[in-house]
C-alpha cells in the first residue's frame, strides 16, 4: 500500500502504517542531527527539545529555501516519490518533493516536532486518529494522543516548507514555538517533572556493574520503552548481561566498556527511539 491515504486504510492498514511511520522516526531524526552538524551547528546544544528550540531550528531552515526546489534540467534530481518518508506518500497526492534537502529537512522537523511535543507532554501516546470516524480528517492518521486532544505532527512543518519551496511567504519566526507551546499545553496531563540537566539515563558504576537509572518521566511513559532499551543495549559488543531490576532501574554488566560512554549510549538512544516507542 505505497500511496494509499490514510482515510482509505482498513483498521489493519492503518496500523501498519502507524509503525512504520514510527520505525522511520529515529532515521529521520538522526539525518538531520547530521545535516545540522555538517552546517557548523551543536546538534545537542541546538536541539535541547524544548519549544523556544524550533525557532533557531526553523530560520536555519527557512535560510535554506534555495535548496528545496531542485532543477532536473540542472542535474538536480526530483527525489521519487517511493523514496519520501510513508506520512509523506500515504498524505501527499500531486505534490511533488524535488530535493533530497528538503526531505531531510523537512522530516526531520517532524521528528523533532514530535520529541519536543512529548518531552513537554510525556503522557502522550502514539495511535490512530478517530479510527471510529471515517468522515473525520484525521481518520486512520498516525497521531498524538492525549487529554481527548489528537495531533498529526506533519501538518505544519509541510505547510511551511511547500510554501517555502513555492517561493511564497512561510511561518513566521516563533510560529512553530507558539505552536508547540499551545498543543503541549493541550496534550499535557499533569505537571510533569522536568528530566535533570537534559539527561534522561544516569549511569554509576558500582562492584556488581553498571546502575543504570531511568527518569521518572521517561519510565512513565511505559515498560516497552525500558525493555526496549535493555534489548537493544544487551545486543551491543562487551555488554555481557542487562537485568531489570526496577521499572526505572538496570543493572548492567560490560567490563569493556566505561560509566561515560555507556551514558552517552543509552542517552543518545532515549533521545533518538524513546518518543517513538508505543
């Protein structure tokens, strides 16, 4: 199903849909952490998931307009569309994504639209919009779900970055901050504590191993994200066992490696799959 749209989806399809859209996320979020990095910037600093981010993050975007609409005469390929990210192909009918910039720009500022959303909302969950509701604009849509409010982070990164694409007059500066600000405000539950310092995994090392401690506000956001997290750190080479000793604890054992680089693992790991765990 490679064009259908998300409204002509069975419940089955659309689910589908939903993980692959979320299998996507981390890519897409790494690509642009890359591009970023290649322009002289901290991704890390840059990026610190907080709404006021998204301004630096879309003028840099907004100064790269030149690059979103590509020339084949001039060599520069359209990219083809089973190449655009699934929200793109199963959204998008006759428009057409030019460059290979632009998909990296503008998914990755769907990926981190979606990190920052979360980080302020971390009781959010990933599901389908109004399944129930066929009518509905939003029906069999990979959305945000929380405090009876749904989101489909696509929509205004793609609105602004096909305005600027057509050379036409795009979000103001603070748009996307005022935005991500207010559907926070909508989605949060509660006042959730913040994650200290901008880390959400902490690692000290102790005689039987490595004591690793989740944050509170990332361990609410479900068991799967944890177990997923010690599937995948146990997978890595020098890492010999990792057990669940608590729902925000692990205790790992890797000789080979060190507290500060098993840190950086596991926090560049939350940062990059975290939101994107069901």
């Amino acid at each position: 199903m490679p064009f259908t749209p998300y409204r002509l989806m069975t419940a089955e399809q659309a689910r589908a849909a939903l993980e692959e859209f979320l299998a996507e996320r981390p890519r897409a979020w790494s690509r642009l952490r890359a591009e970023l990095a290649a322009h002289g910037f901290d991704p890390d600093a840059l990026l610190d998931g907080s709404p006021a981010s998204l301004t630096p993050l879309w003028q840099w975007i907004e100064s790269r307009r030149t690059e979103l609409a590509a020339d084949p005469a001039a060599g520069s390929a359209v990219l083809p569309r089973r190449q655009w990210p699934s929200w793109a192909r199963h959204t998008l009918t006759g428009v057409r994504v030019p460059s290979s910039t632009m998909d990296v720009l503008l998914d990755g500022l769907v990926s981190y639209l979606a990190i920052v959303l979360i980080t302020g909302a971390p009781t959010v969950r990933w599901g389908l919009g109004s399944p129930e509701d066929p009518a509905h604009h939003l029906h069999h849509h990979p959305v945000l779900l929380g405090n009876g409010h749904q989101v489909y982070v696509p929509t205004l990164p793609l609105g602004g970055v096909l305005r600027l694409k057509r050379g036409e007059r795009s979000l103001h500066a603070t748009e996307l901050e005022r935005y991500a600000e207010g559907v926070i405000a909508d989605l949060r539950t509660g006042r959730p504590p913040p994650v200290p310092g901008g880390s959400p995994v902490v690692v000290v090392a102790e005689p039987e191993g490595f004591d690793v401690g989740v944050h509170a506000a990332v361990a609410a956001r479900g068991a799967a994200l944890v177990d997923l997290m010690a599937l995948e750190l146990a997978r890595r080479p020098g890492v010999d066992t990792v057990h669940r000793r608590a729902a925000d604890a692990l205790l790992v054992h890797a000789p080979a490696w060190d507290a500060e680089a098993l840190e950086r693992w596991l926090n560049d790991w939350v940062k990059a799959h975290g939101p994107f765990v069901r």
